[in-house]
C-alpha cells in the first residue's frame, strides 16, 4: 500500500459545500469533489474512520479522482439520502459516484448496517482514474496496519475493524495507481464480515432498497405548499441525525468546526442536547413523521428512570452516556488548520435549566396525539412531575443559560420560561388526565413563575425582556416567547422585546444570539437559528412581506445541496460552525410551515 498518509498535500481547501449520507445508525460527508471526508464509525460517536475534514494532512479521506478532470455535478436522487457526484473529464468521459449508507424495511424492522456503499458508473467514455483509500486509526491520526484478501482490505483500526470489499482491481486501488473503469464497480465499507454474494448484486440491491425507503418516507410528510423540496431535504437530514438505537438525536454529524475563523470556538456536537432534540422532534412532528418521537421520548424516559435525584445534564452520549469528559485530538491541526480539535463536551455538567422544560415539553404530545403507539398515562406523568418540581424550585437561580456560558452563571430569562412551561404543561396533561386537584397546583405553579419572571425580566431601558433577571442585555433566545405560549404575539411587551433584539443583534439580513463578550470575547458571526426565530417572529407580530423576504434570503445561503450549519458570516455569505446543524434545519423547517400559503389557497 502506498506509504503516503501524513505528508502535506496540496489539496483545495476544505469548506462545507458537503454532502451528508447515513442511515441513522452512521453517518458520512462527502465533499464537493466526491471524496469520503468525514465519518465515525460504528456510530456518530466514536472514533473518526475518515478525519480529512478537521485536518489539513492527506491522511483520514476516500478520494475517487478522475485524470483530467475538468467538471463536477453533484446532487442528491429526489428525496433521498442518496448522494450523487458526476466527475467529467477533459476527454468527454463522464463517471457517477453513488454514496448511501444501505436502510430498508427487512425482517419486520430497519436494516441499517455500519455500513457505507460506493458504486461507480461510467456514463460516456473511458474515465480514467485513482482511488486513495486513507483511512486513519482514529484519534491518534495513525494508518492503521492492514491485512489483504484477494478482494477485500481490512484495515485493523482502534474501535472497529473497517473492511472495504471492491470488484475494483484491489491493487490498482491500494498503490493508488490509475486505471481504466470499464464498467460498474462497487466498494462496500463496513464491519469485519465477509460479504457472501456478488458485491455488484449486493450493491445494486442496496441501492434500489435504500431509495425505496427514503421516497416511501418523503412521501409520508405533510409539507407545505411552498418550499416543498427545501423542507424535504432538511426533514431527511434531521432524521439521520437520529440514532436510532436508543432513540438520541445528535446536533450535528461533526466536532470542531469553528464558529469563526480561528476564533477557538471549536465544540464537539456529536451528542444529544435535550434541547436541541426537542428541536429536532417538533419540527418533524409537524411534518407528520412521528416515530423519531417516539424513539426520543424512549430516551429520556431512560435518562429520567437512571437519574436518582431527577437532575437533568444539558447533554448525554447517544447511548445515555452521562460522563462526555472533553479533551483534545491533538493529532489533527483542525478544520482548515484552525484549532483545536474537540473530543468531548465540558457543557455536560453545567447547571441549563431550561431542560426540564424542553423534556416537560417534548413528552407532552405523548398525551395529546393518538397517532402514537404508546400514548402518555399516569406513570409517565408521575415520572414528568418530578421534573416539574425540580423546574419550579430552579426557575430564578442562576445557570450557563441555553448558549452555555463556561465563564459565569446568571438568572437566565429563557431558563426560567422554559421552567415555567414545565409547569404550564404538567396543568395541561393533569387536565388530560383528569386530575383536577394536580391540574390546580401547577396551575398555581406556573402563574407564580409567570408573575416573578414579568417581573424581574422586564428591561424599562430597552422596553423589552432582557436575557436575564435585572439585566440589561439583549438574547436572541426571547423570540421564543410567544412560542411557548407564555406572552401573546400582539402583546406589546413582545412587539417591544422584538424591536429591541432588532435594533440590538441585526446584523444586516441575519441575527446574531447576542452582542455581549463572552468567554471568547465578542460574538462574530449569525446564528442560523436566530435568523429563523427573527423571521418567525416578524411573521407573528404582522411584519409577513419582510418575513419572506428574509426567508428567501436565508434559503440563498445553503449550500448547493440545501444544508446549513450553524454559524454565518455576515459580510461574505460563508458558513461556519458544525455541519449539518439540526438548529438550523429546524428552523427552516418551522419557518417554511408558518409563511407558506396553504394547500387550499393555492390550488
């Protein structure tokens, strides 16, 4: 094999113009050329098979390169997670790379194997090319050791064994030497298991399967009338970053990606944030697909049953993990060079308060739909009313707050509405349930909450709800508030607190989360998020022309394939931040659904 991995490379910088595959058990994103250049395997957590996107060394990737190579076409097939990239060459040859990672219906449940598939078709004239299948070891950056079949290369890593099966010429691929594709030819990476048919077959099948699903569930979502492909593209991708296991959702499919230019904020969300699920699981609940839901409600429900003193962490591993002790990979220098690479999140044992009310929230609909196989009952709500109490006696204590401050804890205004909203939903689903005399105590509950926040929370200064009790500042967070049905929409506090956090975080087309230094010094970039609960907000309060506007805007800075991340630069367009974030694809989601004309109207 050739002994390169390690050296400088002058391959074109990275950006995020990526392309996402998975199956809810893995995940991988290829960039804009067609190479494999990021993925964890066994599951979104684990140590990086393929690392190239948080290093600047020709090491941790699975380029497929075309000799004279002069044009790329990439897209996804229509409503899947199908990824297809068409390298054309200075000759008139053309070659298609199909990347999906394999789930279907089998057996009477999903199929979805760590495993990634890779076929290659020639589409007009003789594609010349070469592979280089670099995969790393894991956080050490090291080339694993490797053992050969005639038609198979394990790659003996830390965390799993990877084997790469090919009807491709094995050693063309593994000297990295260019050859002729004179047919299909395919490359499956999984597990350390012998592949028992024709990789062709097995292949092809996959492939027809895998599309079958994904357009049986596009097919199933109740979209809106405008936007529709938008809004499937980004329900596919939040629904990948479901692990489906044990019903966590992740935040985003990478770690390290800095929310500015060498700004050192560099965080690892490969993990659930209870808030960031609940996100995740309302946006899809709107859309009609329910059973991420579920599977979620599974989760916390477990999380709630292992905690003996009903404290929630603001984030747990996928599999429940409470510890997620944050380090560095110092191996790799970073996205672009810009370190550090994250491992980890310290955020895991922060005091965020407000998640008693995202879990509160979360599981409220259980009681409410009966679409779902296992409704809410009295146990859940006995499970639920210990948090209700926990949220009651921490609403007006000081926290991280929802943009997890590392160097102070304060009252947080948005900690202590979503306390509130435990309370306020422990009313409705006591109601529910017809316990009337439970149903007046939280009542009682949440109108005290209510009262002290009004109060302690209201800015004369600003004319606005400030981000935390007595303070003076703005947070981008506090457009949420008529969401969560704590203040109406034409409430002139509302209109007052949505002007102020205009006058004070636009920037441009975009909204930033908030103005004040932090940890880091001061904020560069938008949060995409907040741009989204901005124009929800414009939407709510009778400003619906300028909504759209920004709307369409925000949908011009997607890549090419209809993702987002996190972060946006406001002067040049670029995105910055974790890749995909499910915050952002949320937020389109929610904002398409408001702003949309409706079915009826339109046809």
């Amino acid at each position: 094999m050739a002994d390169r991995p390690g050296e400088a490379t002058d391959t074109p910088e990275l950006n995020l113009e990526l392309g996402v595959i998975g199956n809810c058990q893995i995940a991988a994103l290829i960039d804009a050329g067609g190479a494999l250049v990021w993925s964890c395997l066994p599951r979104f957590d684990a140590q990086p098979a393929f690392s190239r996107l948080v290093d600047t060394e020709d090491r941790g990737h699975f380029s497929i390169e075309l000799i004279d190579h002069c044009d790329t076409r990439q897209y996804y097939r229509h409503n899947t997670a199908i990824l297809c990239t068409e390298l054309s060459d200075l000759h008139g040859a053309v070659l298609r790379i199909t990347d999906f990672c394999p789930r279907f219906r089998q057996y009477g449940r999903y199929y979805r194997p760590v495993m990634m598939i890779r076929r290659l078709e020639v589409l007009r004239g003789n594609p010349v090319i070469r592979t280089r299948l670099r995969p790393t070891s894991g956080w050490d950056g090291q080339q694993p050791a490797t053992t050969r079949g005639s038609n198979h290369v394990r790659f003996i890593r830390e965390e799993q064994v990877l084997r790469v099966t090919t009807d491709a010429p094995l050693t063309h691929v593994l000297e990295e030497t260019p050859f002729v594709v004179d047919g299909t030819m395919t490359f499956v990476l999984g597990p350390d298991e012998s592949v028992k048919e024709s990789v062709d077959a097995m292949g092809r099948r996959f492939l027809e399967n895998t599309e079958t699903h994904w357009r049986e569930w596009a097919r199933s979502l109740a979209i809106p009338f405008e936007w529709q492909r938008e809004v499937i593209r980004a329900a596919i991708t939040l629904k990948l970053s479901a692990y489906e296991d044990t019903g966590a959702v992740i935040a985003a499919f990478t770690t390290s990606i800095p929310e500015a230019a060498d700004s050192g904020r560099n965080w690892d969300y490969r993990y659930c944030w209870l808030r960031d699920a609940y996100f995740t699981v309302h946006a899809l609940n709107r859309l009609g697909a329910t059973r991420t839901m579920e599977g979620f409600l599974r989760y916390i429900i477990n999380l709630v049953a292992a905690s003996g003193d009903h404290r929630l962490q603001p984030l747990y591993g996928i599999g429940g993990e409470r510890r997620i002790d944050e380090t560095r990979a110092d191996a790799f220098n970073g996205y672009r060079g810009m370190g550090p690479v994250r491992v980890g999140n310290a955020a895991y044992h922060q005091d965020q308060h407000d998640v008693y009310g995202t879990v509160v929230l979360a599981a409220t609909q259980a009681f409410f739909d009966e679409r779902l196989e296992r409704p809410g009952d009295k146990a859940l709500y006995h499970r639920l009313c210990a948090l209700g109490e926990e949220a009651a006696r921490l609403y007006d204590q000081p926290d991280a707050g929802i943009w997890e401050y590392r160097g102070r804890a304060r009252v947080h205004t948005y900690s202590a509405m979503m306390c509130w909203a435990a309370c306020d939903r422990l009313r409705r689903i006591a109601e529910r349930l017809g316990l009337d005399a439970d149903a007046a105590r939280w009542q009682g509950e949440a109108d005290r909450m209510h009262e002290t926040i009004c109060r302690e929370a209201w800015c004369e200064r600003h004319g606005a709800f400030a981000e935390t009790f007595g303070g003076d500042t703005l947070d981008a967070s506090l457009l949420l508030m008529h969401e969560l049905g704590f203040i109406a929409p034409d409430d002139p506090r509302f209109i007052g607190t949505v002007e102020a956090i205009e006058d004070q975080l636009r920037r441009g087309d975009h909204l930033f989360r908030y103005a004040a230094e932090d940890d880091f010094g001061l904020p560069e970039n938008a949060f995409n998020i907040c741009t989204f609960w901005f124009i929800d907000a414009l939407q709510a309060i009778g400003r619906g022309e300028e909504a759209r506007r920004l709307f369409c805007n925000m949908l011009g800075h997607r890549t090419k394939l209809g993702l987002l991340s996190e972060d946006l630069n406001t002067e040049n367009g670029e995105l910055w931040g974790n890749f995909p974030q499910t915050y952002s694809m949320v937020g389109l989601i929610h904002s398409a659904m408001r702003l949309s004309r409706s079915w009826e109207e339109s046809l």
